[in-house]
C-alpha cells in the first residue's frame, strides 16, 4: 500500500466532535438507518464529523460470551477484533447523521484494517473515537473508510479502519480501490466449520449488530439473500482465533499487530466453512527468511489465510497478520491510505 499516492480525496478536517454518554438502542439505530435511505445516491465529501465515547469498560463477562462465540482461547485475552464491536454503535450515529452523504442500509463491508499497539485486560477503559476517513473510487459505487481509535490515559493502543461499499452512487470520488491480497495457491486446509443457522441471532446478542440480513430466512430475502448470512466481523474473528498465537502479557507492548481483511463473498447460514493457511514448516521457513526485513510478510511472525465454502473454491475472506516492530502510536490520517 503506497501512501504516496497524489490522487487521494484530502479527509475533511474534524471540526465537531459530539461527545456520547449513553448508547441508543439498536432499534433507534436502525430506525435512523432507514431514514437514511432517502438520501441520494451522488458522491460528495465527507462530514468533518466525529463521535467521541469515553471510559468504556473492557467487560470480562461481555468479552468472555464474545470470545467463546468466535473461538477465541483464554490465553489470547482480549480479541484484537473487540475494540471494533465497542465502536460499531458510533459507526452507526456517523454514517446515519443527516449530514452524511450516503444511505446506510445496503452498504457492503468491503476491509478492515487493525493495528493494536498495546495489550488490551479486562476491566480496563477506553475512550473511543469514530471519524470519516478517505474515499476510493470503486467500479460499483463509492467505497469509504470509517476510522476508529482506541486510546488508553491518553495513548493509542489500537486503531482500526472500516471500508464500506455505498453501490450505485454517480461520480464516485477518490482513488481506485485495489484490493491488496490475491488469491493465494500454496495454502492447505486446516480445518472445517459448520455455521449453524442461528449463528447470526447469537452474534447480533453478543455485537448489537442487528442488521437483517443476518437473522432470519424471511428478512435476508427482503434484501436478496436466499438465507442469512453470518456477519462479516465474525467470520473474520473466528478466523484469527484459530490463526494467531497465544500473546503472553507483554507481546504487544514491544511489537505491533497489524491485521487485515478483504470480505469476498457471503457465507449462508447454515453451512460449512473450510479454513486455509500456510503449513507451518513453510510458514517458518518463510519468517526465518524474511528475518529484517521491514517490507516482509512478516518481522516477528505472521501469515496469510483464506475463509473458503465447503469445497475450498470460492472466497469468503482473505486476509493476513503479522507482528512488526511497534510503530509510533498515532491515529490513521490522510496522508495514511490503507485501502489502495
């Protein structure tokens, strides 16, 4: 991803920051959602927007339903996907404020980027904040980002960027959209998954996440869905349970985790997923190799994996993680493209 790119559409500089204290309900979200389906489908800039929330609690109980829902072991603590569950609900009051350009309902989740600095503990608070990031040119619409960080007394311990896909919208602005991981041939499966046809209702208890789509026959096809579709955060957290490593207290306080993820096609519930990654004497051969190397698939550890169907032919997710020297704590700007 290059960041010297000279044909990115500048992010507005933030020029209000509304402080939120008590969430809405996931009723009034939607609802707000489907007011926003009114709004015409042109390209414009974004808001110079942002929605702060502090001193939210890293729940233990909230934490441990969410890590035995998406597999995630003790050892590991705290997911590194966690942070962007917290923040979802703002990236809801952001992209249904009425000065947003662009409707909500029908947005596909096309990435995320996350980059944690620190080691998260339960019982621990954040403050989290929720602005617009760049916008990419898409050949189906406009594709955005929406960017969140996660500070701890003050310091970046985590940031994450949301790329969404508003389709149909005229004139989209911004640089071409390039996905960055092809498909890759040398990977092997590792394992394979059912997906009940429930999973979608227990992630959306779990997340708050009660996007339609997601929860019964009848309201997937009024989407065009045949059936639901699990939610694409939980397939890609269920993906890292298995793939990463257990972090011992102190790992990412020395290095950065920086994960990515490219959504490809849906998964239907119920079926059956098959994961694949990289075997692990070529995985370490591959790190040992690359051993400092700053441009490396990995400094100090990493690897690329695949979410597949049944039959290992068709993409749900790819993505990649790795663990590199740790990185000035800051939050992602414009001059930071990610998603090019």
């Amino acid at each position: 991803m290059a960041n010297d790119r000279t044909d990115i559409v500048p992010v507005t500089q933030v020029t209000r920051v509304t402080q939120i204290t008590d969430l809405p309900s996931p009723l009034h979200l939607y609802g707000r959602a489907l007011l926003s389906s009114r709004k015409p489908a042109r390209a414009q800039p974004m808001p110079p927007l942002a929605f702060e929330r502090r001193n939210v609690a890293l729940d233990a109980g909230h934490i441990a339903r969410y890590a035995g829902l998406c597999g995630f072991p003790d050892a590991n603590g705290v997911p590194p996907t966690w942070p962007h569950l917290l923040a979802f609900p703002l990236h809801m009051l952001l992209m249904t404020e009425r000065e947003f350009p662009f409707a909500m309902l029908g947005m596909v989740h096309l990435a995320n980027r996350i980059r944690q600095y620190a080691t998260l503990a339960a019982g621990e608070r954040l403050t989290l904040e929720v602005r617009a990031g760049p916008l990419y040119a898409h050949d189906k619409g406009q594709a955005f980002t929406v960017v969140t960080t996660a500070r701890r007394d003050g310091i970046v311990v985590w940031t994450g960027e949301s790329l969404y896909l508003r389709t149909g919208v005229r004139g989209a602005l911004g640089a071409p959209y390039r996905a960055e991981l092809g498909a890759n041939d040398t990977l092997t499966q590792a394992a394979t998954w059912h997906v009940p046809g429930d999973l979608g209702r227990q992630y959306a208890r779990v997340s708050g996440d009660y996007n339609p789509i997601h929860l019964w026959p009848l309201t997937a096809k009024l989407f065009g869905f045949p059936r639901p579709i699990i939610h694409g955060m939980w397939s890609f957290a269920r993906t890292l349970a298995a793939v990463l490593p257990a972090i011992s207290p102190n790992a990412s306080d020395a290095t950065e985790l920086d994960l990515l993820v490219e959504f490809k096609t849906p998964v239907l519930l119920p079926g059956e997923i098959t994961l694949w990654r990289d075997e692990r004497d070529k995985r370490d051969k591959r790190n040992e190799a690359n051993d400092g190397n700053e441009h490396s698939e990995s400094d100090a550890g990493g690897e690329r994996f695949e979410l597949r169907d049944a039959a290992g032919s068709v993409p749900h997710l790819r993505g990649r993680w790795r663990c590199v020297a740790a990185a000035p704590r800051t939050a992602p700007t414009s001059s930071t493209p990610d998603f090019i």
